[in-house]
C-alpha cells in the first residue's frame, strides 16, 4: 500500500489507524511498486520512475536481449497498411505462428503507464490484431529493439517546476492510409513531465487539417477539464486556466470556417469563455 502526504504526521495518523486493524510492515519510503521503480532527489524535491525490469522481461520475452538496438521506435518513412496483412493462405499460416497480439499487448502496457514516447507508434501496430502481417510484426519488433536502447528512460518530476497544468494537442491529418483518417495526439505536463497523454485515430474522416486539428483539441480540452477536476481534490488548484499549445492557427477561425462541424466540438469555446482553458499557437519547428 502507497501512502502520499506532505505531513509526515498524517502519514504517521494513516499508518496507526491501519496497524489497529490489520497486522502491518512498514517498508519506509517507496522504491518499488507494481513494477515501478521510484528513485528521489530531495534537493531538488525531484521524483523519478521507470519500469526497467517490465521492459527488460519484454526484451527477453522475445528474445532480443542480444539484437541490434534500434534508434526509433518507428521509421518515419514506414508506413503500417492493410496493404501488408498476409495475402495467401501459406502467409497467414505462417503468422498464426507469431504472438502479435501479446507483443503488442506488451507494447501497450508500457505505452499506457511510462512510455508516453512509444503511444503513437504502438497505436499504429494495434489496428492490425486481427491479420497482421510481417511487416507489422518487425515494426513491433524494432520497437522491442528501440526499448533495448531506451530501457532506463523514465519520467522525472521537478518540485522546483512547479504544479501548474499545460497541455499539447497535435493531429496528423489523414494519417491513416487506409481510410484517410486523421490520428490525434494530445499530452499533459505537470512539474516539468507527463501526466497523461493519447495517441488515438479519429473516428469521423476530417476534410481538411483544421477539422482534424479542432477534433484532436476538443478531446484534449476534455482530458484537461478532467484533470483540472482532479487537481482540485488532490490540493494544487489550478487558479488560471490552463494552456493547451496547437500548431492549426485556422482554429482561431473557427466562426467562419469550420462551422459544419458536429456541434459538441464547439464547447471548446465554451470552456475558453469559462476561463477553465486558453489556447497558444505553437509552431510545430519549435
């Protein structure tokens, strides 16, 4: 059990009130918890974790403990298509052989928890579970090579930073080449390092990059709302509203030029007005 408090006396209260229930064992200050490792700098009021043994065991669980390291976790010039699901009965024969759906279930469990630098790119290789192909399982592959290089990379938060909330809300139009559909992408930063983010394909095909764009902001508005939410029960109130950095300046014109979107995209405006969030151009050469 984790317990987290800035007074060591309520700490303290907690512990005593358990131990008059049930028997305890007081391991001191967490360093390892559900497949975290937790490392301090006191100094610096500064945590840090990482999942080191998660992703070694994945590493060994498909045997690239002696492989090449891989630099990226996705070729930019490779592109993932149904294009490359097996074509012939041998092929799909021969990838029944391979676990795909466990590689990229792995994939996802770090993707998910402290590999915000591996979500697009496992989101991607997720759509083909069903038939994938070859080239889909290498891409998974490489990205078990890339972890090879990464495995002590983790997420640090600096005390020193700061508890104010920020978001980014990014959108590849038409990046899926499949259906042209778009994929969103959205991160939220406190203390100086993630604390949520997504990579998710949109569901309704976008005619142009400022649909995509205000799409992807409106369900990054949402997760910051949420959050803000969440921020107020924990203790760091957010008291101004919160900036989400875009690089789609054609939202600014939403009124005039995007007004055939489906209407619950608009109650981003809303909660500008409300004062909840505020929006910052961003280019994307930054």
């Amino acid at each position: 059990m984790l317990i987290a408090s800035q007074e060591k006396d309520i700490i303290a209260w907690v512990k005593a009130g358990i131990a008059e229930k049930f028997r305890i064992k007081d391991l001191g200050r967490a360093r390892f918890i559900l497949g975290i490792d937790i490392d301090y700098d006191v100094e610096r009021k500064a945590l840090t974790n990482c999942q080191r043994a998660r992703t070694e065991s994945i590493i060994n669980r498909f045997d690239q403990e002696n492989a090449k390291p891989f630099i990226m976790s996705l070729d930019p010039s490779v592109h993932l298509t149904k294009y490359d699901e097996p074509q012939t009965d041998e092929d799909k024969v021969r990838m029944k052989s391979k676990p795909y759906r466990s590689l990229v279930g792995s994939l996802l469990y770090l993707a998910c928890r402290r590999r915000p630098d591996i979500a697009v790119t496992v989101t991607k290789l997720s759509r083909f579970l069903e038939n994938p192909g070859q080239k889909h399982w290498d891409a998974g592959i490489k990205v078990v090579r890339y972890l090879l290089k990464t495995k002590d990379v983790g997420i640090t938060y600096d005390g020193l930073l700061g508890t104010e909330l920020t978001a980014y809300s990014d959108v590849d139009w038409t990046g899926n080449r499949d259906d042209r559909g778009s994929v969103s992408g959205m991160m939220l930063i406190i203390c100086g390092a993630p604390v949520a983010w997504r990579s998710t394909f949109q569901k309704t095909v976008a005619l142009s990059s400022t649909e995509a764009g205000y799409m992807a902001l409106s369900e990054c508005v949402k997760e910051v709302v949420w959050m803000r939410r969440l921020l107020k029960d924990l203790g760091p109130e957010q008291d101004k509203p919160t900036l989400i950095y875009e690089n789609n300046q054609g939202q600014w014109l939403w009124r005039r030029t995007i007004k055939h979107i489906d209407n619950r995209y608009h109650f981003v405006c809303e909660e500008i007005i409300s004062g909840e969030v505020g929006l910052v151009f961003e280019q994307s050469k930054k």
